[in-house]
C-alpha cells in the first residue's frame, strides 16, 4: 500500500509540473465539493485543524456556539461539540477560536479568557481553566505533544500574554506573563517536533516590524528571535512550518504581502503575493502552502504557493471573509469553511454544490 500511495504521488506531483491531472486532463485548482453544515448558518468561525493521524478536521464554528467535526477521509459531518460562548458583542470576546486534540481530550480556546478541556468521547467539559485575561477571548493556541503543554494566547488583552497549562496534571503552569512589545497582539504559532520549540508570530514589535519568537515550552522562555526586516509591514497572521526547508510561511494582513523566513538564516523572503491573509496550512508531501487571503490583491481566495519556488501558482475562488484554511495530507485536498452566500462558483446544482447555507468548501487540484 505504501509503495502504491508513493507512485501516486510521483504521479501527482509529475502530473501538476505538466498542468495536467493524473488522469491526463487539464488540471486546476477548484472548488470540486461542498459540505453541508447543520445548525444555524456558519457565517462566523475562527480557525481550523486537521488531525493528520484520523483525518478529522475541528472547525471552530462561533455562529452555533460549538466545535464542528468533519471526516476529511469521506467528507461528511460527523458531529458538534457545544458549551461555548459563541458570537459576543466583537470578535475579540467570542468564541470557541481553535481546537486541538490530545489523545482523547480536546483543548479548545474560549472566551472569556479560558481554554475548556473536553471528552472527546462524551463531548463533556472536562474542565475549564481560567486564564484571568478579564473578558477578552484566548485566541490562538499551541500543542507540545512531548512535554504535555498547551500554549494559549491571550492575544487581545490590554497588554498581551500567554496562558500555559500542564496537561499531565491538568492545571495551568504560567499566566499573565505580559508581553509589553507585542504592540499589536499575538498570531498563529506552531510546535516543531524536531527541536521541541513552539514559533509564535508576533504582527508587531515596539509599534515595529513583527518577528517570530521561538519558545521553549519547557522553560517557557523566548530563545531565539526571527525579526522582519525594517520597512516589512506583514502584519502576521498565520503561520506554517516548513521542515524539510526548515522554514516558516508567514501569512499578511496587509495587501500584497506574504513572508517567508528561513530558520536557518533569518532571511526573509518578501514574496508579495496575496496579503489579506488570516489562516495558513501546508502539506508537506506536495510542498504546497495554502492561504485563506480574505482581502488580499484578488479579494477572497484561497492562494496556493509552491513551497520549492515561492511562487503563487493558484488563486481560486472562495466566499467573502473566507480567512481559516486546512489539508489533508493524504488526500491532498483543502478545506475552508465559508459563509452563507449566493455566488455562481459554490452554488451550481449541476454539479452539486451548495453553499447558501454556509458549507465547507473542499478545494483539488484535478
């Protein structure tokens, strides 16, 4: 089995260098199915995760005050965890925000200022962990699956600060150690499995060009900084980890913008592609990052950048606000949830796509 999926890889990876599907039509990336979503319409959700080990795909789905759960291996909804805070009066008090499995306990981010752990099984609150951050949600969040920490951001707070929690004992380890230079609050992070250290993207620093901190999550210490050079005006937002290039995407809330810092070096790449971007993935058996570019240079698409060459190399379109953005590295296809909408390119019964509802929109490249 091992050695049939390498040769269809070969054979994608042959077939998207030639513009052509493995099935030798021309090939693009498109919208090529849309997963309905029970509830009230989900017209407001945060980030997504996919599980690479199950395939499951967690959605933060505010608009029914729940996590969603999707099976990617066959693209159906499969269940919703409730007991969240849902839309409150701004963004920046509403939640569930992301959600991370351990084993058999999710770790969601929640407002205000808590990270909820849950039965998977039972979808039971197991616990809920304050992170004394007032009324202003926990945002972003990382998982360090070898020291049993989970890192949440209080990105939103007056002066931020992260929320660490030992996952062993169940009880939070640090909080409010205030990160007075995160003038502009705290983005996406990510734990490296090869060095054992947690990226946190910074949008600024000191009213400056941002960074990406490398933190010890055994320490909780900042042990090296990847600044962006002077004049970069990124804004970061979601970041994806590269590590057979030991790099790391950068996605921009400004227009026109998309970093790409080398670990190795500090060099920044200043691609200037896209921008407007919130969420970003990476599948690391094609070398493809994916950006959910709400208000970027071509209004809301889903950017597909070449991780070999840096270039953009599609920009499908998605619904308005589109930002939270997943792979399946299995499958290769890519999923973003969008809003309730109208459009002609998600609501074609022809082709049996609907999106009027809001839906998961699942994205290939054939």
């Amino acid at each position: 089995m091992k050695s049939k999926r390498k040769l269809l890889i070969v054979v994608m990876a042959a077939a998207a260098l030639a513009g052509m599907s493995a099935t030798g039509q021309a090939a693009e990336w498109k919208l090529i199915k849309t997963i309905q979503v029970p509830g009230h319409p989900i017209n407001v959700v945060d980030f997504s995760t996919l599980d690479q080990e199950n395939g499951l795909m967690y959605v933060s789905d505010r608009s029914n005050r729940g996590v969603d759960v999707f099976d990617t291996n066959n693209d159906t909804f499969v269940r919703r965890y409730g007991g969240f805070r849902g839309v409150w009066q701004k963004p920046e008090h509403s939640g569930p925000n992301i959600g991370i499995r351990e084993d058999d306990v999710m770790w969601v981010t929640d407002a205000p200022s808590n990270i909820k752990a849950l039965d998977i099984k039972s979808g039971k609150i197991l616990d809920t962990f304050d992170c004394k951050g007032g009324d202003a949600r926990i945002d972003g969040a990382a998982f360090d699956p070898k020291d049993h920490v989970v890192m949440g951001e209080s990105a939103d707070s007056t002066i931020p600060y992260l929320c660490w929690i030992d996952t062993k004992s169940m009880k939070i380890v640090q909080n409010e150690k205030w990160m007075r230079e995160a003038t502009a609050g705290l983005e996406g992070s990510q734990w490296d499995s090869r060095t054992d250290l947690i990226y946190l993207a910074l949008p600024e620093v000191h009213h400056g060009p941002g960074a990406i901190y490398a933190l010890d999550p055994k320490t909780r210490q900042v042990v090296k900084t990847y600044r962006l050079p002077p004049g970069d005006n990124c804004e970061a937002g979601g970041i994806s980890l590269n590590k057979a290039q030991d790099e790391i995407l950068v996605g921009c809330d400004t227009k026109d913008m998309t970093d790409i810092v080398s670990l190795k070096d500090g060099h920044v790449d200043q691609t200037g592609i896209l921008g407007g971007t919130d969420q970003t993935a990476y599948d690391s058996v094609t070398n493809m990052y994916f950006l959910g570019s709400r208000r970027g240079s071509k209004g809301s698409v889903l950017g597909v950048i070449d991780g070999r060459t840096h270039k953009l190399v599609a920009a499908p379109e998605t619904a308005p606000k589109t930002h939270a953005v997943a792979v399946n590295e299995h499958n290769h296809h890519v999923y973003l949830p969008m809003e309730s909408n109208s459009k002609p390119f998600d609501n074609n019964p022809a082709k049996g796509l609907s999106c009027t509802h809001g839906c998961i929109g699942v994205y290939a490249y054939e």
